[in-house]
C-alpha cells in the first residue's frame, strides 16, 4: 500500500467518522439539560434517555430535580422508536425555551 493510499484511506475514515458524529446529533438518544440562575437561588436538571424495556416498548425516561439532590423519575411508554423520539424533541425545545441549557453526559 502506497502512502496516498494510505491518506486517501485515513481520510475517507476520518470523513466516515465525522458522518456518524452528524447522525447521533441528529437523533440524540439522551439529552441533558441545566438551568443555573445563582440570583433566584434556581438550580436545576432535567434529562431524558431513550430505552427500550424487556416487552420490547420504548420508553422515555425523564429524570428531574434540583443539582445535587436525588430528583424525580418518570417513565412513558410509546408504541414506537419515531414517537419516543417526537417526544424528546417536543419537551428539549420546550426546556430550552425556558431557560435550560445542554450540558455533555
């Protein structure tokens, strides 16, 4: 194997992997949100994950409380992938709205 080869190789890859990083932004399967005002005394999460339980339903798994504290736990069922994924979508825009920030993890 010849050294262009090799870049052209390392390249494609590179190129590859930057594609798939576009993909999970796309449909992210778990989100994590923040809202931190120190003036109001306002410190809060919120996340969502996407999961599948062991009757093959999808879930949404929302969890939600102030940072630090060992919050609150709701889980909704739905009939498929593309709902579950509507609904993360719908409550992330409307957290964000409000003044919820991502934070990675």
């Amino acid at each position: 194997m010849s050294k262009t080869d090799r870049r052209q190789g390392s390249r494609l890859k590179a190129k590859c992997d930057a594609t798939v990083d576009t993909q999970l932004e796309l449909f992210p399967q778990r989100v994590r949100l923040e809202s931190c005002d120190t003036t109001r005394n306002r410190l809060r999460f919120y996340s969502m994950a996407l999961e599948r339980d062991l009757f093959g339903s999808w879930c949404l798994i929302r969890h939600w409380g102030r940072i630090g504290s060992k919050g609150r736990l709701r889980t909704d069922v739905h009939a498929s992938p593309a709902n579950v994924l509507d609904a993360l979508s719908v409550l992330a825009r409307q957290k964000r709205q409000r003044g919820y920030s991502d934070k990675p993890g």
